[in-house]
C-alpha cells in the first residue's frame, strides 16, 4: 500500500470508530468494538480480518511464532482496540511490538473506554 492509499484508510477507520462511539458511548466490553468497527468497515467494501495470526519473524527470517492482531485492514493496517478509562505506555509497546515484529509499518491504537474517543496512528520507520 503507498501512503496515499494508507491515509484514505486510516480516514474510513477512523471516521467508522467515531461513528460506533457515537451510536454505542463507552463502557462496553472491547470484543463489541471490534465487531461493530470490522461489521461497519465490511460493509463498506472493506476487507477486515478479526483475531488473525500475523507471523512474528527475528532479524534473519526465522519464524518466532504469530501475534493475534485484534483486526488487520486490507492485509496493511494493523488495528488494536482498547475498551479501557486511559490509554497507557503499555497499550502502545503492544502496537509498536505488533508492527516491529510483524514487518508492517501502520497500524492504529483505538480507545472506545473513554467518554472522548481515542485514536492515533503510529508508522514505524
């Protein structure tokens, strides 16, 4: 995916969760965001895989075992949902662990536990 591409993305994404937040506030449990954004972004023509393995490799290819990303956009994005009151560092070393060690350079924190939606993107160079 060039960037372009990768922006338009992350505007559907973005604008999908904030929509959801709308519709449904907080204080659900993260399993409802993340159906409601992968139903809502499927029916968009876009393609959304829940729970998915994405292979976690070491420096020289060798394959250290899989990750299970919360939903993973158009085989580019990699999204994880939180459903907690704060975002914490913890929650972005997940990303950034996911990203370095799955070999893809996008991916998007999302907080539906917060009366004010969260979202950031995050590129790893």
């Amino acid at each position: 995916m060039n960037k372009q591409e990768i922006d338009t993305l992350c505007d559907v994404v973005r604008q999908s969760a904030f929509e959801l937040h709308k519709y449904l506030r907080h204080g659900h449990l993260e399993k409802i965001y993340e159906n409601g954004l992968a139903h809502r972004l499927g029916k968009q023509g876009i393609k959304v895989l829940q729970q998915t393995p994405v292979p976690v490799k070491d420096e020289d290819g060798t394959l250290l075992g899989d990750l299970i990303a919360d939903l993973l956009i158009e085989n580019g994005l990699i999204v994880e949902l939180k459903a907690a009151r704060n975002v914490t560092d913890d929650h972005v070393a997940q990303l950034i662990g996911y990203l370095r060690g799955s070999g893809f350079r996008y991916g998007l924190l999302i907080n539906f536990g917060n009366p004010k939606l969260f979202i950031k993107r995050y590129v790893l160079d």
